[in-house]
C-alpha cells in the first residue's frame, strides 16, 4: 500500500541533511556556482591533453547552428575531406542546406504513406500517436544521409548557400507540423482510391513551404574554383548526381552502421531496424549491425590510422565539458556531491531512456598506445568557440559508455558478421530509443 510523506518524514529527512557539514558545504557552493562547476575531476581535466598519435584534420569545424542537422553535418564533413583532395582546396563543403530541402520533403511523403498505412488504426494507437508527435524533425541515421545522397545528390556550398531558416529550423518546422498533421486527418477520412492524389497535393504544399525558407534546389549548376596553388578550374555545368558521383571518393554503399546495443533483447551478431524509420520512400532501410564495443572500436581505429575518418552517434550530453571540449566517463563527481551512486550500466540506462542516441559528429584523430585506442579526437558541428577550435577530446572510457554506432566499411567485418548482414532484420517498435537520433 503507498503511503504519502509525512510530516514526521520531512524533518527526518530534514535534520539529516542540516546534520552533515559536507551537505552544508556543498548547497553553499552549488547556490553559488553550477553544480558541473563543482563536481568537474580536475585530476581527469589536468590528465587529458588534445594531443593525438594519428591525426587527420586540418580544417575549419563547421556549425549547424540552431538545428538538430547533427548527421547531415557529420555526413557531409566525412565526404568533404576527399572532394577537398580532389579539388586541391583547403577549405570546402558541401551544401547542408540542400541536403536538408530535400530530407524535409522526402520525410513528408514518408510520413504521409505511414499515415496512410496506418488509416485504419484509431489515433490513439500507439504507433500512430507516436508517428504524430514526431513530425518534421531535424534528426536523421546514417542509412537516411546515403538515401539522400543516392537520390538527390549534393552541390558546393556557394550553389545552395544556408538561409534564416535552415540555420533556425524552429519556426518553419512547426508550420510543416501543422501542414502534415493536417493532412494526415485528410487522409485518413480520404476514400482509398483518391489517397495517392490527396497525398500529393499536400507535397506541392510541403515543397512551395520549402522553397519559400531554403531556396529552390538547383537542377543543374556551373562548377569552377581557384585551388590552394592559385590554380583556375572550370568544369562546366552538371546536375548535383553529376557532382557527387565526381567528387564523393567514399563508395557510401560498401558502409554499415554498427551499434552497441546491449540489452538483452538485442542479441548481438543480428541486424535491427525500427518500425516506420526512414525517410526515402523506397530508399535502402535504416539497418543496424549489433556488434561488440571491441569492434566498433577497431573499425574506428583502423578506419583513421589508414586516413578515413568516421561518422558515429553518441548521448552527447553526458559528462561533458563546454568549455574544454572534453568529454570523459568520470569527468564529474557528482556522487561525492551528492552522496547518491549513480550505477546504472549501458544496456539498464538505454532500457528506462536514461541514454539514448542525440548526436552524430565525425572522429578525425586517435591516440594509439600499443594497439589501443587511449582518446580520441571529434570533429564537431557546433562552430570553432568551444573546444580545440571547435575540435574535441574524448577520452576511451566515454567512448564505451556513450558511443552506440559507427559507419564502418563492409570489409571490416568478419564473414560470419558479413552473412548476418543478409538475415532479415529484428523490427524494433517506432518509439525505440535506437530510432532516437531520427528524431
């Protein structure tokens, strides 16, 4: 039987804690300061240096601004190291915002056709309720940037230049909430033979909407730069297909997405997707290898000892450092604060949403000590103020802790884990956590 607090429980509790000086002395501190303030390890702060024994960045970070385009960003940062290369540039990238156009509208008919999938369930289903509270968002997996790139291609930055709207997708994703919220309704009380037409017009919605924040994709574009040796270049008009089968040196379809997803309902060695998890309808599906940390960790490794670097989704937020740039498992005692003990492990915090996945970034560097990863270097997304110029250091213990998945090539997998590929995929519920960095 629950009982409530009583009174005779509040100043128990309450002279417990005036009893303690160490309460006393912590309250005074925290009342002053925020608590990572106080609770920061300097000992792990004095023992992590930046430096690295295989680092391959030599460029400015870039900065996604007020958006959640974390993948598209990493994604992009992956491929603009080689097209860079190619075209003798010491600084380049691709457009995000054109990547992002169209993402927003492929995600629109995506959202439509589980509407219309979904038309004879009652709203309060809750596959359907969860699809309706998870509109236009700005989040995305890797399977999802690849869909994008196959289909729609990429253009320079100059061709397709960031607008108000796709540095501060706020606004212009709540008007697309409402569209497509409002067009579910229509579709659901649609006859089912005018459904496909009744979608459509909601598109051209959607897509003029798209236009009026982003700009117009171009359908073809002239291509010429000056190099870092001064040299000129022109090499015509070409459609963003064209563009990125030219300067795209990563054959994206040999990748893989490898997580660490420990619970006990996720055997390892199998393949995973999400229920109603994409965003190009027809396109390859968000597929999951569920592998060992030991793996991830070598295909990482070598990955960047031979010169590539590597996309991964993390839980960004824990134990980290702004200011630092520094992320680290023990990087704040927040139990000699509190006197509380913080034990969850990985698999128990991802099974009660204590983590979940809420970033994507790039490893740009390793620092290898007799075969072992010690830290790690991260290109991130959030513009050249915090950190390294915008570069940040994790330590190995956070990679274990946080770290989930990484694109790694097919051929650095063992055969046995090469077949898994092919089995058919364990379908996770919509409101998995595993599905989370879509959102």
């Amino acid at each position: 039987m629950s009982t409530d607090l009583s009174e005779n429980d509040l100043e128990l509790m309450r002279k417990k804690f005036l009893a303690s000086p160490k309460n006393r002395v912590a309250q005074n501190a925290v009342a002053q300061t925020s608590i990572d303030g106080v609770a920061l390890d300097r000992e792990v702060v004095v023992g992590t240096d930046r430096t690295v024994s295989n680092l391959l960045d030599d460029w400015s970070v870039t900065n996604q601004k007020k958006s959640g385009r974390c993948w598209l960003f990493a994604g992009l940062n992956l491929l603009r190291v080689g097209a860079a290369q190619t075209m003798n540039l010491k600084e380049f990238e691709f457009s995000q915002n054109h990547l992002m156009f169209w993402d927003k509208l492929e995600r629109a008919n995506f959202f439509l056709e589980s509407m219309i999938e979904t038309a004879d369930r009652e709203l309060d289903d809750r596959t359907v309720a969860f699809l309706l509270s998870e509109v236009a968002g700005d989040g995305g997996q890797w399977n999802m940037f690849v869909a994008l790139v196959a289909k729609h291609g990429l253009v320079p930055k100059t061709v397709m230049p960031e607008t108000h709207s796709s540095s501060q997708t706020a606004r212009m994703n709540t008007i697309l909430q409402s569209v497509l919220r409002q067009g579910a309704l229509e579709l659901r009380g649609c006859p089912v033979q005018e459904q496909q037409e009744c979608k459509q017009h909601i598109v051209e919605s959607v897509h003029r909407i798209l236009c009026i924040h982003l700009g117009t994709p171009p359908e073809r574009f002239p291509w010429q730069w000056t190099d870092k040796d001064r040299v000129f270049h022109r090499d015509g008009e070409m459609t963003p297909v064209e563009f990125a089968a030219k300067y795209v040196g990563i054959a994206l379809e040999d990748y893989v997405c490898l997580v660490d997803d420990r619970r006990p309902t996720s055997p390892k060695g199998r393949t995973f997707t999400v229920d109603y998890l994409g965003n190009v309808v027809g396109g390859a599906p968000v597929v999951y290898l569920n592998v060992d940390m030991a793996l991830i960790k070598k295909a990482a490794m070598d990955s960047i000892v031979a010169g590539v670097p590597v996309w991964f989704g993390c839980d960004v937020d824990k134990m980290r450092n702004n200011d630092l740039g520094m992320w680290d498992a023990r990087l704040y005692d927040l139990e000699s604060v509190y006197d509380v003990s913080f034990s969850l492990d990985k698999a128990q915090r991802l099974a009660v949403h204590e983590s979940q996945m809420t970033h994507a970034m790039l490893f740009t560097g390793v620092d290898v000590v007799d075969g072992t990863p010690r830290k790690w270097r991260v290109e991130n997304s959030w513009g050249d103020e915090r950190g390294d110029k915008g570069f940040w250091t994790m330590n190995d213990n956070w990679f274990d802790e946080h770290v989930f998945e990484i694109a790694a090539r097919r051929d650095q997998l063992p055969p046995e884990l090469v077949a898994a590929l092919e089995a058919e995929p364990i379908v996770l519920p919509a409101w998995d956590p595993m599905g989370s960095l879509a959102r």
